[in-house]
C-alpha cells in the first residue's frame, strides 16, 4: 500500500556515528586500530546497573543485568592496557580527537559549550568493561547546510568493544575497538519521509569524509534511527550499517506500527482490559501432549521439561497476524520472551495445529483453558525456573498490545525489518565522570580551529567544476564516491585530473565488482603508484594488476610487484619487437586493409600486454608501425 508519510505524521531523527582518525583512544595511549592477535588473554566479567544521582536505575540498564549473562574480553596487548580493562583511571581526553570534533561542530555551525563536561552513560550490555560509556556533548543547535534539518548534539565518546561471539548467557568482546574516539551526531526529528531520511545521512557523511579528520572503511560508520508516527511511538533503531537501507527501514517500521495500531483496535473492540490479561497465569498441560507426534515436545518431556500455557483474552486471530513482512505479533512475543528468559521460542494457537501438534490436541488444549471463541493460548517448554520470566514477559507484551505500539529499542535486520532489543533507555541513563576534569574551550581556539573548517558540499562541487575543469555531472560522482578524499589526495600530488578520474570512477568501481579489496591497500601506496604513473614510470594499463597484487599482500613492496610483472621501461622495448613483427608477418594484410588494419591488429597487440602497457602507448606505437608498412612515413 501506498503510505502519505505526512498524513501519518512521521518523525524521523539520525544518530550518525563515525570514527575519527586519530594516532591515540580517547582516554589512554593505545592505538586505535583493530588487532588480529592470535592469542589475546582474556578476563571474565558480570556487571550490574546502579543508581544515578536522583536514586533511579535505567530500565535498560535492569534489563541487560536481568539476563543474568556473563561476559569474556579478550585483550590484545598491542592495542589494549589497563585503561580498557577498567583496572586504571582514565587519561586525559586526547586533545587531537576534541580538535577534531570542535571542527565538525564549526563546520554545522553549532554552538560550542565553553565548559566540556565527561558524562558517563550506562550500557551494562557488556560493550564497556566498565558498565558505562564516557561521553561529552561538545556543542548543540546545529545546521546541516541547504537544509531544514538542525543537528541537536555533537558529542565525542568512546567506540564500544567489538562482539566476537554470543550465546544465551555469554558473550565475547575484544577490546582493541574500545576507546576508539566517535563523533556521535544526532538530528532533530524534523525528518518527513525516508527519502530525507537518506539524503541527510549521506550528506552529513559527505560533510564528515570533507574533514578529512575521520576514518574510512567497513565498520567506521553506523546510523541509528528514531521513528515515531502520530498514533504510534518512538522506537529507537540500532545498528543500520548500510546508508541505501534507511528508507526500506523507515518504511518497514510505518507499516509495524500501523498495523500494531490496528491490532489494539480490534482489541478494544473486543472489549479485552488489562485487567482480563493479568489475571492470566500458566498452567501446566503437560497431559495433554503426553502422547503428541511433535518431536521436540517428545524430547523436551524427556528431558524433564513440562509443557505450559496461558489463556490471552481475546488474541484468537490477532497472533498470526502479520505486523511487516512475514513477521507476526507471535514473533513479537517470542522475541520479548526470548529476551527476558533465554526461551528460544513459543508456540500459539493462530499457529496451530503444525509441527506434529494435531488438531484434537489444540481442541483439548482450548477446552482445558477454557478458551471462549476469541481467546488465543501460548504455549512453552521449559523448566519451572524460567516460568516467572516467561510469564512476565508474555502479560507485558499483551498489555502494550491493547495500546498499540509499545516504545522500545530495535535492531536492525538484513532484510530491512527490526527486532526487539531492549526497552528504551531512560533519564536515569547518565551522571558525570568524576575521574575527568572538565575542559574549557577557549575563543583563540575556536578561532584557531575556524580557519580550518573545509567547505560545504556545494562549496567543493563548485571548486571541482571551477578550478578542476569537471563537468557537474563527473564533478557530483566524484563528490559522492566514497573515494573522495583519495581524489583529493592525488590532486594535491599533482597526479594528473584525467588519471585520478579514471582511477576513482572507472578502476576502482571495476576491481570492486571483481570483488578485489581495494580497501585493504594503505592510501599512501595508492598514491605513489599513481604518482609513478603520473611521471610515466609504470604503464596506465598496469594499475588493475598492481591494486590487485597489493591487495593480496598490503605490505608488499611496490617495486617488488613491479618487477614481479615486469611494468618498467624494459617491457616497451619487447613492445616494440613484438610490433615490428607482427606488421612484417601481416604486410599483405595492412596494405589490403590500409589503416583499417590497425584496430584488428591492436586486438593481437593487446592479447599479449594488456595490463603491462597503457593501451594508448600501443594504439601511437602501432599505428606508426602501420603508417610506415603503407609509405604514408
């Protein structure tokens, strides 16, 4: 169906977050950058909220502990000291990441606060040994240029460890991302449509790569979404790694929300209270499937597990209804209950009877329940322990259907829908780091800092297509290729435009799509091989080859490769025997085709040197090879 985003009153704001490329972490010397130590030791860490200031604990935060997980860090000890691990107080704030960010503030035209405070936020999902992350809101009430957008914050806080591998009650971090410094940028939620949604995440990564202050690559960047329609709620998404998923998500969550709204309507219509559903409580049924052909019910009775189920008032129909995509208001339940209990799964009568469950079971089931003809069962298997959580979770979830869509914390999915993450974080979230002094941003710094402010998009679109000579058309490809400040690097080396353009627009694209890791290959070594092409040390038409080799092996050295596939000076003088020969053995042929001959022939020519020789080298040489044969020399 076709949505009117603005009848439905949509709201959307963006985290960006985005590593910044500095020499050190955030609060200690280590430097930031990933390890693929082998054999890193590990530490083993349970972690619990506490209260803030005002005596309140953030129901995220309760959330996460009520798991009961544990959590394992490894440490490498080339990028990682005690720092990390929580047994050493932080250092100063690295002065270069808050230069760097000052920048960014500057270039939004924010207003920079004159006293920077260190917050700690409370994140006990184990991605900080300490239980917390430390941040800084640096400046606020900014402008994303040639827009009606205004960036809210601009904070700097610290990267979170990377997760290695997770199960129900345990999860592995390494610490090597923890500390790296991030610039988080949040909106407003004047947002109306997830086309704009786009446009303003990508523009502000423009803005952000234009600095030349952050890093680039897979995992550097992430957007978090907040979406809100009129009769809905907000819900936060987390982790949309990829800019060309925002729409389908923003699109996705709508749709969720309308049709949770729609649910809780046919509810009310039904008459179901809050009060019908927490009267509701478990009962055991595992008689019932004493004899049951579903297998998994037949080993979970083996193994001592019973079978329960509780009555929902009026869901009969309502849990096989399908929110977004093939995803159900049942599958929000077994997510809620998942989360809360370890249960991998539940089982309801919209779904029923399936899986070896046969149809006098479910009637037996509805009878023992005494299920009227709109009322709906969840069924379970575990033991008695996990029943409380089970049962909490489930009535919880039943009540926030009868309002419609439930405010909360979202993850996103490959297939552009999301799944329950943890309830929204509350006030109770911060209070301040008392192990960092507070920092004064002085105005000789600002001014300092001001001068270096780069330009705006359409400030460097028109430096591309004035001072460069680019059409609009090339000039915006460039802009928005990834690769920018490559292009921006070659220029400044003086490596001719033609040859940085084709580098960006055509040889890289092409390598990518032969799934070749250009972005393994250090930056400086990109440039030095285009330089020596520039000066005509290496041959054009030998780049593919030589960004292939390094690919393989980045720190190869560049002569290495170029002497492995002979691109030097000495490979034109094989060039020119080859010619030679070839227009003696097809003399006939060229005085029959004249200079028609040479295109044919160029296809044999380039058979043999096609990416060792630049191809316009071969066409000049040949065709003057061919030119002599018919006397016009």
């Amino acid at each position: 169906m076709k949505l009117d985003f603005k009848e439905l009153g949509l709201r959307v704001g963006l985290e960006i977050h985005q590593q910044l490329d500095t020499k050190r972490k955030l609060f200690c010397n280590c430097p930031p950058y990933l390890s693929d130590e082998k054999l890193p030791f590990t530490i083993v860490r349970k972690l619990r909220p506490t209260q803030s200031e005002l005596h309140q604990v953030d129901p995220a935060a309760l959330f996460e502990f009520k798991k009961g997980k544990y959590y394992v860090y490894e440490v490498c000890r080339d990028t990682t000291c005690l720092v990390e691990c929580d047994e050493e107080p932080p250092h100063a704030i690295d002065e270069d990441a808050l230069r760097k960010t000052l920048k960014i503030a500057l270039m939004f035209n924010a207003m920079v606060l004159d006293e920077i405070y260190v917050m700690r936020k409370i994140v006990i999902d184990g991605s900080n040994t300490t239980g917390f992350q430390r941040t800084a809101i640096i400046a606020v009430n900014g402008q994303i240029p040639g827009e009606n957008v205004k960036i809210q914050t601009i904070c700097l806080e610290e990267e979170a460890a990377r997760i290695i591998e997770k199960d129900q009650k345990k999860t592995v971090y390494r610490l090597d991302r923890l500390g790296i410094p991030l610039v988080e940028i949040s909106t407003s939620s004047d947002i109306s449509s997830p086309e704009e949604a786009y446009r303003i995440a990508r523009k502000i990564g423009l803005m952000l790569r234009l600095t030349g202050d952050v890093k680039r690559g897979l995992g550097t960047i992430r957007q978090d979404l907040n979406i809100s329609i009129a009769r809905g709620a907000r819900i936060e998404v987390k982790g949309v790694q990829r800019l060309e998923d925002i729409p389908k998500i923003i699109e996705n969550e709508v749709v969720r929300q309308l049709n949770l709204i729609k649910i809780a309507e046919e509810l009310s219509r039904r008459g179901v209270s809050k009060s019908m559903i927490k009267n509701e409580s478990f009962t055991e049924v595992t008689e019932i499937f004493k004899d049951t052909k579903c297998k998994f019910i037949q080993n979970a009775i083996k193994r001592g597990e019973k079978v329960y189920a509780i009555k929902l008032p009026g869901f009969n129909g309502l849990l096989g209804t399908k929110v977004v995509g093939d995803r159900t208001l049942g599958k929000e339940f077994a997510e809620r209950v998942s989360f809360w209990s370890g249960l991998k799964g539940i089982l309801h009568t919209d779904e029923l009877p399936k899986y070896g469950i046969s149809k006098k079971e479910v009637e037996d089931l509805r009878k023992f329940m005494r299920c009227r003809g709109e009322d709906a069962v969840i069924i379970v298997i575990c033991d008695e322990k996990a029943l409380e959580d089970v049962s909490k979770a489930i009535i919880e979830r039943a009540v926030e259907a009868l309002e419609g869509v439930p405010p909360e914390t979202r993850v996103a999915n490959p297939d552009a829908t999301t799944s329950f993450l943890r309830p929204l974080p509350g006030p109770a979230r911060m209070y301040p780091e008392t192990d960092i002094p507070p920092i004064r941003v002085t105005e000789v710094l600002l001014r300092e800092l001001s001068d270096k402010v780069p330009p705006t998009p359409e400030e460097k679109l028109e430096e591309y297509v004035s001072k460069l000579g680019l059409d609009k058309q090339t000039a915006e490809r460039i802009l928005w290729s990834r690769y920018q400040p490559l292009f921006d690097t070659l220029i400044a080396e003086r490596v001719a435009t033609k040859l940085a353009l084709s580098l960006i627009l055509n040889i890289i694209p092409s390598l990518k799509r032969e799934s070749v890791n250009v972005d393994a290959i250090p930056e400086d070594k990109i440039v030095e091989i285009m330089k020596r092409v520039s000066k005509g040390e290496i041959a054009k038409e030998a780049i593919p080859e030589i960004l292939t080799q390094l690919s393989e092996k980045p720190d190869a050295a560049i002569d290495a490769i170029i002497n492995k596939l002979k691109v030097t000076g000495e490979i034109l003088e094989k060039l020119d025997n080859f010619i030679s020969n070839l227009v003696t053995e097809k003399k006939n042929f060229i005085l029959e085709r004249g200079e028609h001959a040479v295109k044919p022939l160029m296809g044999i020519v380039m058979k043999e040197f096609r990416g060792k020789v630049d191809g316009k080298v071969v066409y000049e040489k040949l065709s003057a090879a061919v030119k002599k044969v018919l006397g016009h020399e």
